[in-house]
C-alpha cells in the first residue's frame, strides 16, 4: 500500500486484523449501494465494514446517516474510492 492508503487506515484506528474489503466495484448500480447498507445493518461500535467502490457514493451517504453510522472515503487513483463505514 502506498502511504496515503496506509495513513486512511491508521486514520480508522483499526484493530491489529484489519477486516477483509469488499470489492464492490464491477457491480452495476444500485448493487454496491445495497451491498453496504445490509453489511452494515449489524455493525456494533468499534466494528467497521470496508468496500472499494468505483467512485465516491455521494446518494449512500444520507442513507448511511439516517442508520446512525459514520463514514470515511479514500480516493485511490485507479483503484477507486476506499469507503469505511462505522457506527460512531
């Protein structure tokens, strides 16, 4: 990993076993946006759910606030967007 994805998952104070990423960026809309909404319906504080998606979901966002959950994105030029979500 380069040091800006590095430095956005020490930014997420992770536990030392870093949770698997969904790679959710082949899927057509609006899978990857459901995708994150039920992965997320469980998340208990202190856990977080991480997805590479192909752009920064602006529309998930409100969803993801009226859940009570926090997020984060990494923009990572050819890669996509890193998206942590949280529960705060």
């Amino acid at each position: 990993m380069d040091n800006s994805v590095s430095h956005f998952f020490e930014s997420l104070n992770l536990p030392a076993a870093k949770p698997d990423i969904a790679d959710l960026r082949g899927l057509e809309a609006p899978e990857p946006m459901e995708r994150v909404l039920l992965a997320c319906t469980g998340l208990r504080p202190g856990e977080v759910y991480l997805a590479r998606v192909p752009h920064v979901p602006m529309p998930l966002f409100p969803h993801l606030e009226s859940r009570g959950l926090n997020w984060r994105v990494h923009e990572d030029p050819g890669q996509g967007v890193l998206l942590a979500v949280f529960r705060g």
